[in-house]
C-alpha cells in the first residue's frame, strides 16, 4: 500500500461565521471520514486541522521571514489527512469523502525518501 495525502484547501473566512451547530456537523463529518477511510480498506496514517492563516509565518528562498500566507488566495491549506491507499485511484475513492464544504481537495501522493520520484 502507498502513502497519499488529501489536502483539504477552503476559503477560510467561512468559518467566522459558522455556527457552533454547524461546527459540531463538521466535526461530525469528519469522524465519519475516517471511519470510511477503513470502511473502504485504506488506514489513516495521521491527520490535523490547521490554525488558520493569519497565524501563519512564512520564510522565502532568500531567508525573508513574513508574518502571514505565502500568496494572497480566497482558498488556503486548513488541514491534511494522510492515508494508505492500494493506489491512487482508492486514495481519490477515499478524498471523495472528505469533508470540505467551503472548497475542495487534493490528492498527493507521499514521496518515499529512498527513490527519487522526480
């Protein structure tokens, strides 16, 4: 089995507004996730929310140390799951599932460190 993340990229700003009812369906919805992860036969290998991206910092190839995003976008990186799929095919079977109302995701596979995969 090989390793793939789903990274789950939404407009954030949608969560301000949230209601803590809606939260609690969220939350819910992604319990359910993972039990289909081992519904469908895959594992779950680890997986976090992220604190959104005004907390962020980021460092540029020359050193630069910004407060905030990288690139100014509506949608941004707010969690990751990583799972064990037969292949790719069963990893999007899996993402397919994955909670992400306010955008989407995207499967990638993770590189393993002893081939070069480019």
């Amino acid at each position: 089995m090989a390793k793939y993340a789903i990274l789950i990229y939404e407009d954030q700003a949608r969560y301000a507004t949230m209601s803590p009812e809606a939260w609690g369906a969220l939350v819910d919805a992604h319990s359910t996730f993972v039990k289909q992860v081992f519904e469908l036969g895959g594992s779950l290998e680890g997986g976090e929310a992220l604190a959104s991206t005004t907390t962020s910092t980021t460092i540029k190839g020359g050193g630069t140390v910004t407060d905030g995003p990288f690139v100014e976008t509506k949608e941004a990186l707010g969690g990751f799951y990583v799972v064990e799929a037969r292949d790719l095919d069963h990893a999007v079977e899996m993402a397919k599932l994955c909670p992400a109302p306010f955008g989407g995701v995207e499967v990638r596979p993770v590189v393993d460190p002893t081939t070069n995969p480019f």
